[in-house]
C-alpha cells in the first residue's frame, strides 16, 4: 500500500518572508525584547538600578540625620 501523501493548498497573496540574521547578538536581541519575557527584562532593569543607586553617593540621602 502507497504512503499518503499530503496536500498542502495555499489560499490568499503569498508573502516572503525576511531572513532574518541568526547571528547570537541578533537572536539575544530578539528573545530581549519579547513580549513573553517583559516582566523579566523589567526586574532586571529595576535590580540593576537600585543596585547602582546604592552604590553611588545618592544612597547617603538615605540615612537618617
């Protein structure tokens, strides 16, 4: 008995699709701006500024007088 084959029907304009780059910083960048991982990039974001703010001078205004 022969394999069934199967048929593939495209309907509508066809389109091209872009090649996109697939080099790492390329697909870094894709996976970045995501939206499935915004939450993410957003907490890093918020941890990497708070940690600098403590770091520098400005965390002075912190302590108590």
């Amino acid at each position: 008995m022969a394999p069934k084959q199967r048929v593939v029907v495209q309907t509508g304009p066809t389109r091209k699709r872009q090649q996109e780059p697939s080099g790492f910083l390329s697909s870094a960048y894709r996976s970045i701006t995501a939206s499935e991982n915004a939450t993410v990039v957003r907490s890093v974001v918020v941890f990497g500024a708070a940690v600098a703010f403590l770091h520098s001078s400005f965390s002075e205004l912190l302590i108590p007088q």
